[in-house]
C-alpha cells in the first residue's frame, strides 16, 4: 500500500516575522472584533470563565470578530485559498500552504486576500494581546512572531491527542469560519476535546502528570467562536474529533465542513515588551518530546513484559502441552509439534518446501506476508466470536471497560491508545486467548517461526491481543530503541471488509506539478482539492487501520527541537521513508525485522469503518550466530 507520510509538516508554520503586518490604534483593533468585547464587564466574565474552568485553564469567546468582516475572510478562504490534503499517523486535514503565516507572498497574492490581512493584523494586535493576556493571566504575548494556519476538516479528517508544547509558544486558539448560515450539529464530530491528567511521582519521585485516555469536555465548533488556552508542558492535552461521514439518512446537502484559522501567540521576542533573554530555550527543554521521551514512561499501558522461552527445548503434544525428549533436537521438528500446529495453521504453512521458500524471502525481504494463515476450522471459530463481540455494546470510559470487561485501555493518549489483553499461561477461555496463550507461546510456533524466517535463536516473547475501537483508537510513530533487530509479527484477524483505500487517479500529476514549482501556497483555487475542501466526499471513504514501519530520522542534531506530533522520514523521497505496511484485513500474518530507530505505527481507525480492527501481535526477541548472516539481512 502506498500513502503520502510526508514529513508530518506541523499545524504550525512558525515563519519568520511578517514586516507587511500594519500597527493598528487601539480605535482600529476594537472595530474589527464585535460591540461589546472590550467592555470590562465582559473582559471580567471570561476572566471568571477562564479562572473557573476545567479540566485545565480555557476559555470560548463568542462572537468575537465584527461579523461582516468574518464572513468577507471566509469567502476569500474559499475562493482564493488552495488546500492540500495531508495525512500522518496524528492527522488528516486540509491545510494551506505557505499561506500558514502570510509570510513571503508577493503583493499580487497579498492583494486578493484583504479581509484576513485585515483578521490577523486585529488578533496580534497590541489591543487584542493585552486583551487576551489578562483574561489568561499568560503574561505578555508577541505581536512581531505571527502563526496561524487555516485548516479544513472534511469528513474523516482528525487531529489525535497532543500537548501543543514547542519552543516559545504561550497560548493556542482557534476562530472557527463554519458556515455562518448552517449551524453546525455537534453530531457531525469536529469538536475540540480537552483531557484531564493526574499528578504521579517519576523515578526519581519527582511530579509527573499523566493524561487520562478519556477526555472530560468536548467543545463543538461555531462561527465566529475562539476557543483558547495556556500551552502548558504535560497538561494542555487536547484533540480534535474526527468529522464524522454522513449516515445513511442524513441531510447530505448539509455539508460538514469544519474550517478554521487556528494557531499560537507566542513569548515576547527580542526587542518586545515582556522579552526575557533565554527564556526560550528554556521552554524548549520541557517540550512535548521530552513527554514523549521521558519521566512518565512508568504509566504507560501496556509495559513491555517478555518471556523467555525456557531451555531445554520441549517437545509439545497434540494438546500443546510440553514434555521434555532428550532424543530430540533442540529446534528440530516432531510429529507432535506438526499435529499441534495444524490444528492452527493452514497445512499449507507445514510443509518443508514452502518453508525454505518463505525464509529465502525473508532472507532478502527482512518481511513477510502470509494470507490464509490459520486454517479454516479454527478461523472460523475466530470470526464467529469477534463477530459475536461486536455485536455487543462496548462500555464508554476505561474505567468502566476495565471493571466491566476482560479488556485494558491502553495509554497515554499522547502515543496510543487501543484496547488489549496481554498474555496470560494456560488461559483458552476464547479463540483469542488460546491463540494468544496456546498456539504463539509453544515451543512449535518457536520452531516453525526460526524455519520460516532462518533465525535459528528466538529468546523472548511479548504478545498482546488488541481491539482498535472505530471513531476512537490508534497508535502514534514510536521507535525500537533496542540495540539488536526483533522479529515482530502481526496476525490481523478483522472480519469485516472496506478497509483498502481508492488510488487517487490524479496523485501522480500533483507530484509532477510540485517538481515543475507550482508552489502550493499560491492563493487560487485548485479544483480538485477545493472540491474535496468544501466537503465533497469520497464515494468509498478512507478508514485507516493501516500498520506501517518507517525509516526513523538520522539527524540526530535535531532531535528534541520538533514537535512530538511530528515524524519525519529520512528514507528515499519516493516513497516518503515506508518500508512495510499492511491493510487491516482478515486472516493474515505479517512478520517483520525490525531494526532500532525503525517508527512504526496503526493509523487511526475512522467512525466510517464496518467493524472494530483486531489483532494479535508479537515481539520475538532473537541473537544471530555471527555478524556476517547480521549484515547480510540488514542488506
């Protein structure tokens, strides 16, 4: 599968500073933003908000800009602005291109944008940040470093969880430019979700906050309505809800599209009032990679939790049980362990030829993909019980589906968030537990995965069972930091079909018009991807679901200065660092080579899918016999 991962280009477009931005009188400023606003009543009542809210420090202004003006800014957004689609394992949105901050366009392109030249001059405005400052209590905020960014979420676009924390930001907003005339349904989705976190202690007994996996308040979008907070390191946790797909039924002349001009005030710069020399980059050391990366990684659900697999090797019966046979060879094959198997696996997958034939393409590959893995009596069994789970309500929150049910939420939010059953010795109380307990942990599994992939020395296992919730769970890029390879192995056991997404006929032609530097900040619209902006969807919708390892980044300089919420590939152009992926599927069994640094993630899974995505995945511990078969695989 081939999909665009570019360089997970941020939300942001902290630019260099825009010297067109025109000083405004505090007389000009107020024009610009509704009667009323600055009265200080009303800046006291959302100072009360503010000081009142939970479950962190936010406020919702609305209305907050002069209304003809808001809707003269929506209708150059739509007739001038071009959007490209962007998707990363965090996101799927429209965005503008350089168009983010209005820096560096020409005065033809400034010249057909009037009304947002004339929004962004009044929101940094000296009137608005001394406004904005006080109702926060955030401290001065610059009027030199502009970023903002318009962002069109159409069906099934989504912003997972994150904490905003980079460099000098200080505060974050968004001043929603939905259809002034069609007020938006908050069962459309496209809601801002805040998350609550809980104060721990680290390692070294110092305060740590952890996200919960649920979020507390759910914001719905409405014109001309800013909603903002504090970025704060570790607590401004936050989300955007996917924009759900029209249901059968439903009004679909009423298109769903969620637009906005969203982005950050940042700390004084030099030269400002409020500036503070090093400040910066003290900022910089708290950043979101450093929660990433860091002190709260005790509280992370689920913990890696390997098993050794136990010498001397033992021969397993026809009821998977051990026994130990002196006369047998450590990894050589007995009757016993091709009758367990096949009471598994496809007979096909038993026979030696094809296993020589599956460990020379693992040899040259370092992957493999195997259809039709488990064999048809017990597939069946597999699909009838997940099918049977599906057709039972789930509760809501994790507190209620780790009392109620035999699942786990994993967390945080901010790297994943799925549910799981981990593994458990001598439980077969489901097919998923027997394979998760029975089948993967023997010693003939063991024996048959060193066949088939020519790795003689598997040492450890880790499995869990996992449940990708529809219109809630994912994975984000995370690496393998372990100083040697790991087999990985996922077997994907979704019963339900729609999970390939449509080429798009026209992708080769958007990449030829790139190289021929057709910039796409250029403010005219471009049909294609305008038509899908102002909400026209696909006839088969992507679900995401999809599992793919990427090429980690080799620059080492610049590691803690991006954005969590940001990966960034360092493999061929071509195809944007993607070294295996897999569809979400039936029956299948993928099993990789993974290589410290190599990011791997599960994109989210959309509403619009037809059923829950579900696997069971492993990490096979292993040590080579010499360098040379190393490199050799590495190559």
């Amino acid at each position: 599968m081939k999909r665009k991962t570019e360089a997970r280009g941020s939300l942001d477009a902290n630019g260099p500073r825009n010297s067109k931005k025109r000083a405004l009188s505090s007389e000009e400023a107020a024009a610009r933003f509704r009667d009323g606003l600055f009265d200080p009543a009303e800046q006291q009542k959302y100072t009360d908000y503010h000081k009142n809210s939970g479950p962190y420090k936010h406020a919702v202004i609305r209305p907050l800009i002069e209304d003809s003006l808001l809707r003269s800014v929506r209708q150059e957004i739509q007739d001038q602005v071009e959007f490209t689609e962007k998707e990363t394992d965090i996101y799927k949105i429209f965005q503008s291109g350089d168009l983010a901050n209005l820096d560096g366009l020409d005065d033809s392109s400034l010249s057909k944008l009037p009304s947002l030249l004339k929004l962004r001059d009044a929101i940094y405005s000296a009137r608005f940040r001394e406004y904005l400052s006080q109702v926060a209590g955030s401290g001065k905020l610059s009027g030199l470093k502009t970023d903002m960014a318009i962002n069109v979420y159409t069906e099934g676009c989504h912003l997972l969880c994150h904490d905003d924390v980079i460099g000098s930001r200080r505060i974050s907003y968004i001043l929603y430019l939905t259809d002034p005339d069609t007020p938006w349904q908050a069962e459309w989705g496209g809601a801002l979700r805040l998350f609550p976190t809980k104060t721990e202690k680290d390692a070294e007994g110092e305060d740590v906050m952890i996200p919960s996996p649920d979020f507390t308040l759910s914001i719905p979008p409405a014109f001309n309505q800013l909603s903002f907070f504090v970025v704060q390191p570790g607590q401004s946790f936050h989300d955007v809800e996917e924009v759900f797909h029209h249901r059968e039924g439903d009004d679909k002349s009423k298109k769903r599209v969620r637009m906005a001009i969203s982005g950050w005030f940042h700390i004084p710069q030099k030269g400002e009032d409020g500036y503070i020399e090093g400040l910066e980059e003290k900022l910089a050391e708290r950043s979101s990679l450093a929660q990433l990366q860091g002190r709260g990684d005790i509280y992370d659900l689920p913990q890696p939790q390997p098993v050794m697999w136990e010498e001397p090797e033992v021969e397993t019966d026809s009821k998977g049980k051990g026994k130990v046979d002196e006369h047998v060879e450590d990894d050589e094959f007995t009757e016993s362990d091709l009758e367990f198997l096949v009471q598994y696996l496809a007979p096909s997958y038993l026979t030696p030829d094809i296993a020589e034939e599956m460990s020379d393409v693992f040899q040259n590959e370092s992957s493999l993909s195997l259809e039709h893995f488990l064999n048809e009596k017990f597939a069946s069994r597999v699909s009838a019980y997940i099918e049977d789970q599906e057709r039972q309500q789930l509760p809501t929150t994790a507190e209620e589906i780790e009392t109620l049910t035999e699942w786990t939420v994993a967390r945080p939010p901010h790297k994943h968030r799925y549910l799981y059953q981990e593994h458990t010795a001598n439980d077969a109380a489901t097919p998923i537990k027997e394979l998760l307990n029975v089948l993967f942990p023997s010693q003939a599994f063991r024996k048959w995965l060193a066949q088939i992939t020519g790795v003689d020395h598997l040492t450890s296992h880790n499995f869990l069972a996992r449940r990708f919730r529809r219109g809630c769970d994912y994975t984000l890029a995370s690496g393998y930091e372990g100083e040697e390879p790991r087999l990985e192995f996922t077997l994907g056991i979704t019963p339900t079909t729609g999970w390939e997404k449509e080429q798009d006929e026209d992708e080769d032609d958007d990449e030829d018009e790139s190289e021929n530097g057709e910039s796409d900040a250029k403010p005219k619209p471009k049909e294609k991807n305008q038509a899908k902006a102002n909400g026209d969807a696909a006839e088969f919708p992507s679900v995401g679901g999809y599992e793919i390892y990427m090429a980690g980044d080799d620059e080492e300089e610049d590691k803690g200065k991006a954005d969590p919420a940001i990966y960034r590939s360092a493999g061929a152009d071509d195809d944007d660092g993607i070294l295996f992926s897999t569809q979400a599927g039936w029956n299948k069994l993928s099993i990789v080579l993974r290589d410290s640094g190599t990011l791997k993630f599960v994109k989210y899974v959309s509403a619009a899918a037809k059923g829950d995505r579900w696997d069971i995945t492993g990490d096979i511990g292993v040590e080579f016999d010499d360098d040379d078969e190393l490199e050799e695989m590495d190559e």
